[in-house]
C-alpha cells in the first residue's frame, strides 16, 4: 500500500514587498515548520520521495519536513506553483511504482482542492498554512485518481492530530 502525504507551505512573510515567488515563512511558518519535523520524526511511512513547488516558502517548509526523512528524494517541480487539483494528481500519477510513501508540498487554494478531491468528498474547508494530510492510496500512483485515497491522519499547528 502507497502512502501519500499532502503539506500546505507553512505561514509566508508579507512584510517586505518580494514576488509571491520568492516570499520566504515568517516567524510563525518557521515554528510550525520545526514542530512540523519534530513530529514527523516519530511518525511511520516517512516519505521516500518529496515533491514541493518551488516557491521559497514551499520548498523551505518541505526541507523541514526533509530533514525528518533525510533519505528522500527532494525535487520541485514548478506545475505545483498555482496548480490544480488535476495538475496535482498528474504530478503524482508520474511517480515510479518503486516509490511507496510520497509528500507533495503547495499552495492553497489547490492543495485543499486536491485533498478534498482525493478523499472523494470535503474533509476540510481549508487546508490551514503547515498543514498536512496522509493518504492510504491501495493501486498505484498511475492508477490514482479522486475519490480513491483513505483519508489516515490530518495534522494542523493548532489543532493537533485527528
């Protein structure tokens, strides 16, 4: 059985004016980026493959989740940038078979699509900043498609674990 963690980039800093690309976390997203690793350090199916958007505040709280499964693979990929729920799952349907726990890390409002979308039906209004979804997905990630993932765990900074 594949596993599929799905990461909201944790909370971005607006106080100077950069490009949304190159926003990088604020205070806040770099605390809940380090809680977001300690807790992922005891947790099973560490992902083996990390796919982030390359936007600095994505690709910054996925290195934090990183650094609890230093093994991973770590790519970004730049559809993820203002993708879809459907340019998600693409991402996703490419990953080899021999990769069995993956994280892809975005934005809202498409990570809350996706998470939404894969479940078969709304668990979440909206996915808040360094939040996190796992999946139990039973066919391979070529053969996913929406409505066919178990929702396992969501984990939010303010909300603990349900």
């Amino acid at each position: 059985m594949n596993r599929l963690w799905v990461l909201r980039h944790a909370k971005s800093d607006w106080s100077r004016a950069l490009p949304d690309f190159d926003r990088d976390l604020n205070e806040r997203g770099v605390r809940n980026a380090d809680a977001l690793r300690d807790w992922l350090h005891g947790q099973e199916y560490l992902p083996q493959r990390i796919v982030t958007s390359p936007a600095l505040r994505a690709a910054r709280t996925a290195e934090a989740a990183r650094t609890a499964c230093p093994s991973a693979r770590f790519l970004t990929d730049m559809r993820i940038y203002h993708g879809d729920a459907d340019t998600m799952l693409r991402v996703v349907c490419e990953v080899e078979d021999s990769v069995e726990s993956l994280l892809i890390a975005g934005h809202n409002p498409g990570i809350t699509y996706f998470v939404n979308a894969l479940s078969g039906s709304p668990v979440i209004d909206v996915l808040p900043t360094c939040g996190l979804v796992r999946f139990s997905v039973k066919c391979s990630w070529r053969e996913l498609d929406f409505g066919a993932a178990q929702l396992d765990l969501l984990r939010t900074p303010k909300g603990g674990v349900q």
